[in-house]
C-alpha cells in the first residue's frame, strides 16, 4: 500500500506525500543530488557519498522501527522526512530534507505532522533531532508545529526534542495552518482573474454554451476564454482549441466536456499553470465503479501538480464581489450576504428560486457535487473571515470529515451564523443494533450532536432554511425565549401560542405597566393577557401603536405578531406600520399575514425591521431557532479535559489482542479489564463457576448480592438471567443453579438514579457518547443524550442536566440529587475511550448507578471489530 497524505501547504498548493517504496531508490538519489551544498550539508552535517547506501534504509521504512515519507511533483521527488526508533522504544530521530525551491512554502511542516501521526501509531511517544545552531530555518520549523519543544546545546548540536501527543495547543495551530492554506487555495476560485471554459460551445442549449454566456452576461471585470475542439467563437469571442494557446495564464478552468474527455482537458489546463479546476461535467463516481475510478484518477492528476478540483458532477460557482457567474443556471443570482453551499445542483437551485422571492441575496453559490476535493470545510475556512458574507447556508447529503466540520463550523459560528439542512438521516436500512447504546443512536442522533457541539442551526425543511436565514439576516437576537403575540384574531394568536411552546418558547403574563397602557388603547373587550388580541376592528394605526408598548416591556424578549384580512386595514398597510413601529427597538419582530398575496412587499424589502413568514408555525420555528443561536453564544466553549489515571497503552492492547483473536462481544472479565484500564467506577464482583463458589463469593463480597450470567454480550434481563438482592446463602444457591453456567456475584448497591452510559462507533462520525435514563426501560424511554468525541466538560455537563437525564440527576420526585461532578468524570473517560479505540464498536454501561455521592458501574458490555480504514487520503 502506498498510503497516500494529500496534505495543502502554505500558499494554497498542495501536494501528496506516500510512503517510499523499493522502486524509489533513484528517484531518491536524484532528490538528493539536485539539493544545494547547504541544504546537503544541514541535512546530513556535512557531504554525505550520493550512492545506494545513502537511501536504503529510506526504501525499508514500513515497519515499527522507522518510517518515511515522500512528497513527489509529476513523479519528481521532491521532499523526504524519515523518523527511526532509538534505544528506548518510546523515542524516535526524525528529519527532513526539501526541494530549495519548495524550501519556505511549509512542506517540513506538513511532513512533521504526518510522521507524527504515523509514529504514534507505533506506540513512539517524543522525536527528536539534531540540529545545526545556524539552521534557523529547521528550529523554526520545531517551534511553529504547536508541540512543547525543549532545547539542548551539546558541542556544535542543538537538540530539540517534543511529545508527539495531539493537545488541544497542538490542534490549534494545525487549524490554523489549514486555515490560511485552505483560504489561499480557494482565491483563484472567488477572485479570478482569467477563465477558461473548456467545452463551451456555439450550440444553444448547451451547458458549455450556457455556462459562458452567463460568465459574460454577469459582467465578470476579468478575461474569459471560450475553449473548444474546433476553435469556433462563442457569443462573439475568439475561442481556443486547447488552454495551451491561450495567450495568458489562466486562475481558474471550468471543464463542461463528457466525461471520458475530462482528464485530458484537465491535464492539459494544469501543465498551463492553472491550478484550479471547476469540473461540471457528470459521469464520475455517482455512475458506478468506472465512473468512480476516473474520479479517483482526477484527483490524483490534480495532485500531482499541486491544483483543487471543485466538482466533478458540479452546477458551478457564483461569486457576487468578483460578479463572476459560472453556472449554468437560467438566471443570474440576486447579490447579497448568504454564503450558500449545496451538494445537489437542482435542490440549490430550487431554494435559490425561492430565496429570491423572499429578497434573500448571496455572496457567493457554491455547488460541491461529488465533492472530489473541495468541500463544506474548505468552504467554511474561507467564509469565516469573508467580509462579504455574513450567513452561511449548507445543504449537505453527507459528510467527508464530520470531526474538521465541527472545529471549523464552531469557528465560524461565533462570528456568524451558519444553518445547515442535512437529508438522508432515516433510520431505514440501519443495522439492528445490538445493545442499548447502539439501538438508541443512528445517523440522526450524530448529525443533531454534531450540528449541536459546532453551533450549526439545523432546518428540518428547505421552508425551515429560509425562514431562518431571513430572520437571522434582518433581526438581532433575542436576550431570551419569552415571546409577544399580537394579534387581530383569537384563533390565530391561540395556534401561535401552541407552535410557540413546540418550539420551546415562552408566553410570559405582560408587565402591570404594559397590560394597563394596552388596555388604554385597545377596546374594552380586548384581551391585553399574552397573547393580546386586538380584535378584528384594529386598524394600521393600532398595530402601530400597540407594537412598541409590548417591545418595551421588561418581560418580553421578542414579538410576533399576527394579521387576518380585516375591513379596517390591509396586510400592506399594516406591514408598514409593524415596520415603522420596530425601528430602533433592539428586539426582533416577526410578522404573519393570513392572505391570498403572501408575505406584503413591506416585510420582505431589504430596510424593513420586521420579518414576514406565511404562517405562525412558520415564526415560531424560526424564533426558536434564533433563541437557539442566542443561547450557544452565551455557552462557554469549554475544554477537552483528559482525565487522571488513564492507561491507554494497556486498553490498546486488551483491544487489539482480542480483535485479533476475533471479532465479537467481550467476555466479563475482559470488559472489566478494559474499563479498569481507563479508570471507570466498577462495582465489586467474583466471577463463580458453581454453585458454591457462587455462595463463597458471596460471603466474601457481602450480603444482599446480585447473581447474574457471565455470558459475553447477553441481554441478561430478557434472558432471565439476572436475580437482585439475594440476603442468604441458600437464595444465592438457587439462583447460580437456576440461571446456570457462569455466573457474576456482585454486592447490591445502595438506591440511587438508574442511568445509561456506553460508547457507538458511527461509521461516518467516529465514536459517540451516550447518556440517557437507564435500567430494564432504557429503550422504552429513550431521550439518550449523544455527543462526538472528545467531548468538553461543557458538552459533560449539559448532557447531564438536559430532558428527562437532567430530572432524574436532579432529585426527581423528593429524591436526592445525584453527584454530577462525578458523572462528569465518567463521561469524560468514555470519550477518551472511544477516542483512543476506534475497534471498541459498542460499550454498554447499564444501569450506571448514580449516587448522591459517586457513581458506579454496575453492568456492562462490549463488542470489539476492526477500525475501519481511512478512505480518503485528504489531511485537512
């Protein structure tokens, strides 16, 4: 296997590194005997024999006692970094050597971090290297990676030495990189300044044709060349019959040419110079397996000189500052705020269609396709700091990298909103799951966490997104979820009211002030209780009035209100005096109109300060999901605290001894072994093989005890397999013998809240962590809290303290409050277990007795199978 890194580099190029293989060795004495005399010199401290000895050990590097790693252009090697094992094992040498002209573009970087993460797997804990005082550019390197390094002068040597442990430190700076790179990869996508458009075509009707007749039509300020295999003109423009003759360098191609003739454009634009590349063309990897392996060719052509690739099966980029529209959508976009990504060119367009009606604009329109290369991350770096954007909107079908989304995503979202809608999060066809832990989670469970820990707001419906987006856009926040509803009929304000609660809202009682001005001004039958109806006699003129009383009252975050047809006053009328009257009061204003025409004019234009919806569950949903936003702004961010007393070394390898000794559940003991290794509270127990033995361990252990089966992986309960507080000897006989076989005795724990806990490996997000009510009714119940690991201790508390988990470890019904601290701690030890052991599938711990002072495990299961295997090779 190669194992190919693609990693991205300073400047926004990028470049694939792999593990050198036998047939490298020239390549290799090619790499070094085209490097200066210096960087020979720094690399090996003087003049090393450029023969075969030189870089054999480099060809042997796939093993546990060292590792390498080349990064080529066009099969040219062009860097190599190399870690090997000293004396103590847990301590590795590494070093590099790059290109002169790669030399300052961050390939030592790059190479770092790959030989870590690779040396880590190997159990090699700290690297370190010699290094010439005068090689400022090597101790640079060392003290920009974001790990603890430490420095020692011996004679004429540095030595610099570092733990290779990920800390939260370490993944900062690592972000960071990938922030700036990933940005300076994208410029030429956003801001080009020459385009080529391969496959465009005099043929009307064309994508080619249609997609450069809008790239003219939107007035882009730069050059745009028309590419085609006859050189025929296109709308009047000279056109080319390769991007070699194209008289300038070109920043971004777009290819519109059937499949089979994309490799050959792309290939042909890249020996250019260009180095992005927008691939509309269809016929990849949604095709089939021949599809697929012409994708996967793509990107290694893309690759191998240093290009992006957005697309393959792509609708195109709109960019509004660089008035750049290369899609082949039938009308141009609105110009605005909203980033917009989607991976279905159709459904975006549909949405785009809609968000014009409402006056929503965009920044940018980004369709991803089959996301080849550039994806929801990259987009999301580089709208973070985008002046011009100011809402992201997602559609997303799936997900390459769920863990990078919610780093970047929570980012973004403390400076700007960011709403997503995910489809494909059905439960049909999702494996039976064998444990409690398993059977509550699935891939809905994982997105609602994800979007949860990352601050993304999620849409159930594309009507959801755009009610979202246009509050969010044109309101402020709300301080809190106490709502206004102001109506001019009962009913309406009444089904208001019930999509308010739903969305987890408030109608507080107006203040006394604000009740008493009210009734000042309405009739007398008017009810001023909330929500206030006005009563089907109110004109503009009430509304207007009626408004600001309620907006300055003191219990009232936010107002809705509601507007039937009526004799005295139009919809348009009174939208007018809903927006006069909201201006400059801080709070956000939602406006329903019940008529034939829909959301009047006067809450859709862009300098209107009230936000029009078609129906009050509409803006009760959308107000809930802004209070959302409110609220995980005001959270603190917290920290992904490792707890004391772990031993992962020793779990790692109670993991790995059994999966290779087959995949499946884990028998008693071996679990407990595990859960010991990363310092669970477990109950006592003795594991009896009679009867006798049974009563022995009971006496030893104290009466009341529970007998129950030592069966790896049983459902003891539904196999009658468990008999609870068994005060004799002769009780605890009759059970071992009724249940028999191997039986697990432990002693009876004192009452206390009856909690689930374990550990699910998501295939596409990693391990989750589960908290929910517990015992016999876990499934039944249900409401299991779920988070990605690692969670924070924040993540750790609100679990706790949320729904029906939340009531129970806070006293439910007299009882006395459970020791959260504690649960803290062990949900904190099961994310670092997830974390560290991918092959620990299913972790079951139920019930987790939660005390008023401790917890403690009382029952618990595991399944072990191998790690699934990274299928992209994408690094950031």
């Amino acid at each position: 296997m190669t194992h190919d890194r693609d990693v991205i580099l300073r400047d926004g190029s990028t470049l694939r590194l792999r593990r050198p293989e036998p047939v490298d060795g020239d390549a290799l004495l090619a790499f070094f005997a085209g490097l200066s005399d210096e960087s020979l010199r720094l690399r090996f401290r003087g003049a090393p024999a450029l023969d075969a000895t030189l870089v054999e050990r480099y060809l042997d590097s796939d093993s546990d006692e060292r590792g390498a790693l080349v990064g080529t252009i066009d099969d040219r090697v062009v860097a190599l970094g190399s870690f090997e094992r000293l004396r103590d094992p847990a301590i590795a040498e590494v070093a590099f050597a790059v290109d002169d002209p790669l030399q300052g573009r961050g390939v030592g970087t790059r190479l770092l971090e790959q030989l870590a993460e690779m040396a880590a797997a190997v159990d090699v804990d700290r690297f370190v290297a010699e290094v010439e005082p005068g090689n400022a550019a090597m101790l640079s390197l060392f003290r920009r990676t974001g790990f603890e390094v430490s420095r020692s002068v011996r004679d004429d040597t540095v030595e610099v030495g570092f733990a290779i442990a990920h800390t939260d430190a370490y993944a900062a700076r690592v972000d960071e990189r990938d922030h700036l790179a990933t940005v300076a990869s994208l410029r030429p996508f956003f801001e080009p300044t020459t385009i080529a458009v391969v496959g465009a075509s005099r043929r009307v009707g064309t994508i080619g044709n249609s997609l450069f007749r809008n790239v003219l039509a939107a007035d882009f300020g730069g050059a745009v060349y028309p590419v085609n295999l006859r050189g025929e003109p296109v709308g009047g423009v000279r056109a080319y019959r390769s991007v070699a003759e194209l008289p300038e360098r070109i920043d971004l191609t777009v290819i519109c040419v059937p499949a089979a003739a994309v490799l050959q454009a792309a290939e042909e634009s890249l020996r250019a110079g260009c180095r992005a590349l927008c691939v509309i063309s269809a016929g990849f990897a949604e095709t089939g397996r021949e599809g697929a392996e012409r994708q996967t060719e793509l990107l290694a052509l893309a690759r191998a000189r240093g290009a992006r690739v957005l697309g393959p099966n792509c609708l195109g980029i709109s960019v509004a500052a660089s008035h750049l529209n290369a899609t082949f959508a039938p009308r141009s976009f609105p110009p605005g705020t909203i980033g917009f990504s989607s991976q279905s060119g159709a459904l975006g367009l549909a949405l785009l269609e809609n968000a014009a009606s409402r006056r929503l604009g965009l920044s940018a329109f980004v369709s991803v396709g089959n996301k080849l290369d550039i994806s929801t991350n990259d987009l999301l770096e580089y709208w973070e700091l985008d002046d011009a954007t100011h809402l992201v909107l997602l559609y997303v079908e799936s997900f390459g990298n769920p863990r990078k989304f919610s780093r970047v995503a929570r980012r973004v979202a403390r400076r700007k909103p960011v709403l997503a809608m995910k489809s494909g999060t059905s439960r049909a066809g999702a494996r039976a799951a064998g444990s409690h832990t398993a059977a509550l989670a699935g891939s809905n469970a994982a997105v609602d966490a994800l979007f949860h820990e990352a601050g993304v707001l999620r849409a159930d419906s594309l009507e959801e997104l755009l009610d979202v987006a246009s509050l969010l856009s044109r309101q402020p926040l709300p301080e809190g979820r106490r709502v206004g509803v102001l109506t001019n009929a009962g009913g309406l304000g009444i089904l208001c009211a019930d999509a308010c609660e739903a969305a987890g809202l408030e109608l507080p009682s107006l203040s006394d002030d604000g009740q008493a001005q009210l009734q000042a001004l309405l009739p007398e039958e008017a009810s001023v209780a909330n929500p206030v109806d006005a009563l089907g006699s109110a004109t503009a003129d009430t509304f207007g009035a009626a408004l600001p009383i309620m907006l300055a009252d003191p219990a009232i975050d936010a107002v809705i209100a509601l507007f039937a047809p009526a004799a005295p006053a139009s919809a348009a009328q009174v939208a007018v005096a809903l927006s006069q009257a909201a201006t400059g009061s801080g709070k956000p204003v939602l406006a329903v109109a019940m008529t034939a025409e829909g959301i009047p004019a006067a809450l859709a234009a862009d300098d209107s300060h009230v936000t029009g919806f078609a129906y009050p569950e509409s803006a009760a949903r959308a107000l809930g999901r802004a209070v959302e936003r409110a609220e995980w702004l005001r959270r603190p961010s917290g920290a992904t605290r490792r707890p004391k007393g772990i031993d992962a070394r020793e779990g790692r390898s109670i993991v790995t001894d059994a999966v290779s000794s087959g995949e499946g559940w884990l028998d008693p003991a071996t679990v407990r072994r595990l859960l010991e290794c990363y310092g669970l509270p477990m109950v006592p127990e003795r594991i009896a093989e009679t009867a006798d033995q049974a009563v022995a361990a009971a006496v030893e252990l104290g009466m009341p005890v529970a007998v129950k089966l030592a069966e790896a992986g049983a459902h003891k309960t539904e196999r009658g397999g468990v008999e609870l507080d068994l005060a004799d000897r002769e009780a605890v006989a009759l059970a071992a013998e009724r249940i028999g076989g191997r039986v697990v005795v432990q002693p009876m724990i004192g009452k206390g809240v009856e909690l689930l806990m374990g550990i699910v490996q998501d295939p596409v997000f990693g391990p989750l962590v589960a908290l929910g009510p517990g015992g016999v009714l876990a499934e039944l119940i249900g409401e299991a809290g779920f988070r990605i690991a690692p969670i924070t201790d924040v993540d750790a508390q609100e679990m706790i303290h949320a729904g029906k988990t939340g009531r129970l470890v806070e006293g439910f019904r007299g009882a006395p409050a459970a020791d959260a601290d504690a649960l803290a701690d062990l949900l904190l030890r099961l994310s670092a277990m997830g974390d560290d052991l991918p092959e620990l599938v299913e972790l079951d711990l139920n019930p987790v007795i939660a005390l008023p002072h401790g917890c403690v495990v009382v029952d618990s299961r595991a399944r072990v199978a191998a790690a699934p295997v990274r299928q992209s090779p994408k690094t950031w």
